[in-house]
C-alpha cells in the first residue's frame, strides 16, 4: 500500500476492522482455554486422583509437544501461503481444526486426559496456525506506517473479546445455577463450547473483507504451493541470515517472548503450588484482560509516537520488574496486583514485535518471514516451560523457578539493544539517517 489515510480514520477501514476482530475471535482460546480453564480442568479432573506433580509433568509435556509441532510447522505453511496466495483461506483452515478441536474438548469423559491432551494439541496447532497467517495479513490491511496502530487494535480487540466471553464463562462457573447448569464442571464444558463458536462467529468478517495484496510472482494452485513452499523453505533459511536487523531481533523476540509465553502458561499453576485459591486466579487473569484492552491500545499509539523498539524496551523493564516481584507474593492481593501489571505490558510488547517485525520483513514473502517468526516463539514456548521446571525441581523452591524467567528477559533486552546497533549500521551504510 502506497498511500495512509488520516490516523483516526485508519481504525474504522472495514479491511482493518475484519482483521483485527480475528484478534476478538481467537483471543477466547487463549483467555478461556489456554490460560484459564483448560490447565485447571487438565490437573483436577481429567487428572482427578494423579500426584500433583505428575500431573504438572503431564501438562508440561503437552503444552511442549503442541509448541514443537507449531515450531516445525509454521515456516512451511507460510512459504506455501506466499506461493497460493491462500492466507485468508489457510486461516479459515486453521480456524476450524481448533475450534472444532476446542468443540470437542467439552465431551471429554473424567480422567480421560490423554483425549483431552489430544485434543488441546490440536487446537493448539489450529490457534497458532491462523495467528501464522493473521501476523501475514497486516501487511494486506495497513501501510507501513500504521503497523504499530493497527497491530495495537488488533491486540486491544483480542484482550476485550476474550475477555468478556472469559468473564461469562467464570460466573458460569461460580454462578452455574443462574445458566441452568448442575454444577461448576458442566459449566466448563459449555465454556469451551462457547470458546468454539465464538471463534468460528467472529473469524467470517476476516473471511469475508480481507483480501491479499498482489505481488510480483504468479499464484499456483494449493497442490502447487504446497510442493514449492517446502522446496523454497531451504532457500528462505539461507535468504533470511542476509538481513541482519531482522535475524537479531528473532534472537531477541525467542528469549523475552519465552517469558512472556512462560508467565501466561505457569501463572495459574504458580499460584496453585503458593496455595491461591483457584477462583482468586481466575478472576485475576480476568482483570488482566480488561487491564490489556485499553493497555495495548495504546502500546499502539506509543509506538507511533516513540518508535515500536523503545516500546518493547519500556515493556521488558516492566516484565523484569514484574517477575521479580513474583517471587515475594505472600496473598491473593498481591495476585492481583501482578495481574494488572502484566495486563500493562502483554499486550503491548507482543502487538509492537509483530509491527516491528513486519517493517523488516519483505512484504512479497510476508508469510513466509512471519512464519518464521511464530516459528520462534514456539519454539521458545518449549524452553521456558522447561526452565522453571528444571529450576522448581533442582531447588525444590516456586519461587526460584518463577524468578528464572528473569534470565530470558534480561537476554532479550540485550541482543534487542544488539539488533538496533545493526540496524542504525545498516541504515548508515545506506546512506540514510538511522
């Protein structure tokens, strides 16, 4: 796109307003599924009578294995993407396997928790999957220079989205009499049942207005793609180590996005193992949402304002902060309190990688170049998992496993720092200002 409108009417472009409610749409796996439910369902009734431990062991693994998947995965669907001109259609594909994966993980018999581990490993691939393709699309719907606006609303949109079906779902579980439910587990159920359709609902906008800007090369039939998008990922691999601000911002994104990753996957089991009650969690990571919505609005802003990199600078500092201060929570108050400065940063430093990622990356190979972005960040999502298990099993402490998550961020901020020398280099070497 050559040209930007005024600012304020950026957000209301119906291109815009479809891609971003796919934030809206998916968003309820996160908060619901992912964050919520599904780690507290997994350890208490698919796993009902297994060691505490045991069970913890069994989630790790899971959450690994789908993270692998989608880090093996994510390069070639986006290379294929590139060659069919088929991301709108990928992610309608990937939107369905994990909503309907999510429909299914409300028929899960008690204890059956290898189905239900089947099944999140599944959605998992399904969620990832159309965020591969969805990052892709920003660069169909914005200009470069609205990267870190439309980007934040696509965030602030997932965190209000998700947030108000997750805010149904936990007063169905608290109140499951005033929905005609029997009691607290029906009530889960039907919130990942709920999580299915409305993803499924708010995915057809995307659908329907978002459409692919041509490039230079010629688009094949999906049979086509799928053999040249495997054949070219090698060739990407090598094409991807000449653009050096880009590949040292992807060694930065997989350590501090690794804490970030970690915080929202452990946070509820961190608070389990300190003896929090499990609705005081809940109703935190609720408050979270509703704290990122308007927090991630304007990240965006800043962003446009200060340059995407400062923001996730300011955005590490408070993570840093933040994970220290984990370690001396004494109450559920204090829960809270770290619930609402995490919901300051998260969505914020995640939509500001994704703009500042997309200025570096050739639009003709968007995709491809995003997938290898999501690539790394689940990829990441298995090391850090590992860390804070490695750490809580080694020292037999929490909260010394939760503190190891400052190592990540600290490494990010570093080779981040590294990665704007080069660029500034860059941009000299050209003959530009940096």
């Amino acid at each position: 796109m050559n040209t930007s409108p005024p600012r304020h009417k950026v957000l209301t472009r119906r291109p815009v307003v479809a891609w971003a409610l796919y934030d809206w749409a998916n968003s309820a796996f996160a908060t619901t599924v992912m964050a919520g439910f599904f780690p507290v369902f997994f350890k208490q009734y698919w796993n009902a009578g297994v060691a505490a431990t045991e069970s913890t062991y069994r989630l790790g693994v899971t959450s690994g294995i789908a993270s692998l998947c989608v880090a093996l995965m994510a390069p070639a669907l986006g290379a294929i993407a590139d060659r069919g001109g088929a991301r709108v259609r990928l992610l309608v594909i990937s939107t369905v396997l994990g909503a309907s994966a999510t429909l299914a993980l409300s028929m899960v018999g008690q204890a059956h928790w290898q189905v239900a581990a089947a099944l999140f490993l599944l959605a998992s691939l399904g969620f990832w999957g159309g965020i591969v393709f969805n990052d892709s699309l920003l660069l169909h719907v914005a200009a470069p220079a609205e990267y870190d606006l439309v980007s934040g609303f696509g965030y602030s949109l997932g965190y209000l989205g998700g947030g108000l079906l997750f805010a149904v779902n936990v007063m169905m579980t608290l109140q499951p009499q005033w929905f005609g439910l029997a009691n607290a587990t029906e009530a889960v159920r039907w919130s990942f049942a709920s999580v299915g359709v409305w993803w499924l609902l708010f995915t057809v906008p995307c659908a329907v207005y978002v459409r692919e800007l041509r490039d230079s090369r010629a688009r094949v039939p999906m049979s086509t793609a799928v053999r040249q998008g495997f054949r070219e990922l090698r060739g990407t691999l090598r094409e991807i180590s000449h653009y050096r601000p880009l590949l040292w911002f992807l060694g930065a994104y997989i350590l501090y996005i690794d804490g970030v990753n970690t915080i929202i996957k452990m946070a509820v089991d961190y608070g389990l193992s300190l003896g929090f009650d499990q609705s005081d969690l809940i109703k935190a990571l609720l408050l979270t949402q509703f704290v990122g919505f308007p927090a991630a609005l304007a990240f965006g802003w800043l962003g446009a304002k200060i340059g995407a990199r400062r923001g996730i600078f300011i955005a590490l500092a408070v993570y840093l902060a933040a994970t220290c201060y984990a370690y001396f929570l004494q109450d559920a108050r204090d829960f809270y309190i770290l619930a609402c400065v995490i919901g300051l940063v998260q969505g914020g430093i995640q939509s500001l990688s994704r703009s500042y990622y997309g200025r570096l990356v050739p639009a003709d190979k968007s995709s491809e170049f995003f997938g290898f972005y999501n690539m790394m960040g689940k990829a990441s999502a298995i090391v850090g998992p590992a860390l804070v298990g490695i750490t809580a099993a080694v020292t037999g402490d929490s909260r010394l496993s939760i503190l190891s998550i400052v190592i990540l961020f600290i490494a990010g901020g570093a080779l981040l720092a590294v990665a704007a020398r080069v660029e500034r280099a860059d941009h000299q070497a050209a003959g530009s200002s940096p």
